[in-house]
C-alpha cells in the first residue's frame, strides 16, 4: 500500500496502482467496491452513498469521532484486502486478514 497527496485533500490510497482510498480534508472518506460491495455497505448503514456521484460505485464515509475513525480503518481495510485477493498468487497471511475483518457472509 502506498500513500501519496490528493489535490483535494490529506491522501490517496493504492495497491499496485489500483486506487484503494481517497481522503479529505474534513474527515471525509471516499473508497471504491463493486457494486454488489457497495450496496451491502449502504444497505446495512455503513457508509453513505459517494457524496458527487451518486451513482457511482464508491461510498463516503464521515469521521466524527474516534469510532468513526476506526470504521474508517475497517472501510479501508476491506478495499486493500480486495485489491490484494486479487493480485495475489499467494493468499498466505490474507485470508487471515478477512477473518480479522469479521466480514458478513453476505
């Protein structure tokens, strides 16, 4: 994972090139999923639908607090997670990972 300015805010996020997360100035959040990902994350209340977009398939995520911030974390946890399934030849270390995210089966 790599981490490099944003022109709108504090950062990017990326995998191997692949863009994981953005952050901004104000604690705002906005990460790519899948579609299918993505509706499972609003439809259970874990994230917003993208604040300039709405029909695309990323999420914002607000931080307001310090749970908010490690909602945040898990947010972007599950994004890297995604894009290391991918490129891995070795899953070794991530499947324990997606454990550790106690992920719904859904």
């Amino acid at each position: 994972m790599s981490t490099h300015p944003h022109r709108f805010g504090p950062g990017n996020f990326d995998l191997e090139a692949r863009d994981c997360a953005h952050s901004y100035t104000g604690g705002v959040v906005d990460i790519p999923f899948p579609r299918s990902v993505r509706d499972r994350l609003l439809a259970d209340g874990l994230a917003e639908q993208q604040r300039w977009a709405r029909n695309s398939d990323s999420i914002t995520f607000r931080v307001r607090s310090h749970e908010d911030v490690e909602h945040a974390v898990w947010l972007k946890r599950l994004s890297y997670l995604r894009y290391a399934l991918k490129a891995a030849s070795d899953r070794t270390g991530l499947d324990e990972q997606a454990d550790d995210l106690r992920l719904n089966p859904q």
